[in-house]
C-alpha cells in the first residue's frame, strides 16, 4: 500500500457506524492494484448527526467517492446534488461519487442482494419475500426485488416515528409494480412474522440485529418460522454466520450469508467510481471463499 500511495492518490471511504468490522477497504485496495488505479479507500466511523459534516468534508477533500452503511443511508441522500431514478425512488444512498464537486447519490444494495442470491441459483422472480428492516438496504431490497418480478413482499419494521415511511415505501412500490402484493407489519407482531415467513420462498434480515455486537440476537424469535426449502439471507455479513443463520441452518433452510451481497454491491459501486470492472472472480476467492 505504501508503495501505491503518491501526490495524486484519489481517496475513496466507507462512512457509517460502525465500520470497524468491514471487509470493503480490502476488497477495494485490492482491486485497485490489481487494475494499477491510484486510489485508496478507508473507513471512517461516521455517525448520523455527522453525516452532513462529512459530505462536506468531501467536497474539501476532493474525494473521488464514498460508500455509505447504517446507520447513515437516508441523511446522507438529503446533501446530493443529484439521485438516481432507485435512490429517489428509494430516499437513501450507498453510493456516492464525486464529479468535480457535484455529489451523485447511487443505491447498489438492492442489486447486491438480487445478485447474491443469483450467484446461489436463486431466481427472485415469482417468488414471496419477507424483510425485516425499514432502513435504507431494506427498502433497496425490496424496491430491487419488486422490479425484478417478486410476486409479494411482507415488510417488517420497527412501529415508531419512522414506520409511517415504511408503509410510504410500500405505496411507491405498488405504483412502480402494480401487479404486486406488498404488506407492512410491525415487526414486534412476532405470531405475524412467523405466518408471513412460514408462507415464504425467501426470508431476509436487514437490519442490524445479528451484527457484532449484537452478535447473539436474532430477529426471528420463533424458529417455527423456519423449514426446510425456505431461502433465508442476512445482509449482516459479521459475524459470516449470525445466529439468523445458524438456527435457519439446523432447521435445514437454505441460508445465504451477507458477504455475497456486499460483494456485488461493491461490483456496481466499483464501476460508477472508475468506469471499469471490479475483478470479481479473483475479489470472490481472495477476500469470499
């Protein structure tokens, strides 16, 4: 790394809190001399009533581009320039790339997710999802699985000041796939959860719960809920396996861990920051396997 780093080394970071556990420094600076690209990518442990601080620390610095984790998604998209189509759609950002000052706001988290589960052989299309999480992967999660031909989606979250953007989420939804059947239900309805999940193809965990250190929680409180032939994916990819997962595993699911998703969103990051392709097979072997 030292040897890479010069006078013109563009600086790229991952801001959230916490940040200490991410394997995206890795996964970035590897990439980055394996392309001979002069960039250098840390994480910054960046709170949520620091977040417009930091944004503008960016233009300051010139930083080529941020990646953007819990819990500062949906602040960090209120001081962008300019949204994609998803991030409007969505109102949170994981991606943001600096052009000369002018800050573009990107979601990649839901394409993350849909390619993850690709990656494992299965097809999101026709299918029931359950989420847990109101935040802003969770809603990437289900706006990407909607657009990609999801037949119903239940969506858990917690019922405080923020569960009425929940259900707005669940209307743009419906608008952008009239077809679909969306539900929203407050998350502590642990007898609904278990309905809704016991009746799906797909369960996914997007929130925090599972992460270190909350590391021996899980957000499924009755495992009755589990079944062999259920799909259930967690977007916490530290612990690789959380509690979520294991007890899904011994209840013979079929569990996808959060690596692959940070993985592919990273690819799709990657390349709205250098316009090239990130080396994902050897990214996947070095840093996935």
């Amino acid at each position: 790394m030292e040897a890479r780093i010069t006078g013109h080394t563009g600086l790229l970071a991952l801001i959230g809190s916490p940040v200490g556990h991410s394997g995206s420094p890795a996964m970035y600076n590897y990439s980055f001399e394996r392309l001979g690209l002069d960039y250098a990518y840390v994480a910054l442990d960046i709170k949520e009533n620091e977040v417009k601080a930091a944004i503008d620390a960016m233009r300051l610095f010139h930083m080529r581009g941020c990646n953007v984790t819990m819990p500062d998604k949906v602040e960090a998209a209120k001081y962008m320039d300019e949204l994609s189509p998803a991030a409007q759609i969505i109102g949170a950002v994981n991606t943001i790339v600096n052009d000369d000052g002018k800050l573009t706001g990107y979601i990649t988290d839901g394409e993350g997710f849909v390619n993850n589960l690709k990656d494992h052989g299965i097809d999101i299309r026709g299918k029931k999802i359950t989420v847990a999480g109101g935040g802003g992967a969770a809603t990437a999660i289900q706006v990407q699985c909607a657009l990609d031909g999801a037949r119903e989606i239940s969506i858990f979250n917690i019922k405080d000041a923020f569960f009425e953007r929940t259900l707005q989420t669940a209307e743009k939804i419906k608008k952008a796939v009239p077809e679909i059947v969306v539900n929203v239900y407050d998350i502590a309805d642990t007898e609904r959860m278990t309905e809704e999940i016991a009746s799906s193809d797909i369960f996914a965990n997007a929130t925090i719960v599972g992460m270190k250190p909350m590391e021996n929680e899980s957000v499924v409180k009755d495992l009755a809920a589990f079944r062999p032939g259920l799909v259930v994916c967690d977007a916490v990819y530290n612990p690789e396996e959380t509690k979520l997962l294991r007890e899904a595993k011994e209840a013979g699911c079929t569990c996808v861990g959060g690596k692959g998703m940070l993985l592919w969103q990273g690819v799709a990051a990657f390349k709205l920051y250098t316009g090239m392709d990130m080396p994902v097979e050897e990214v996947k072997e070095k840093f996935f396997s």
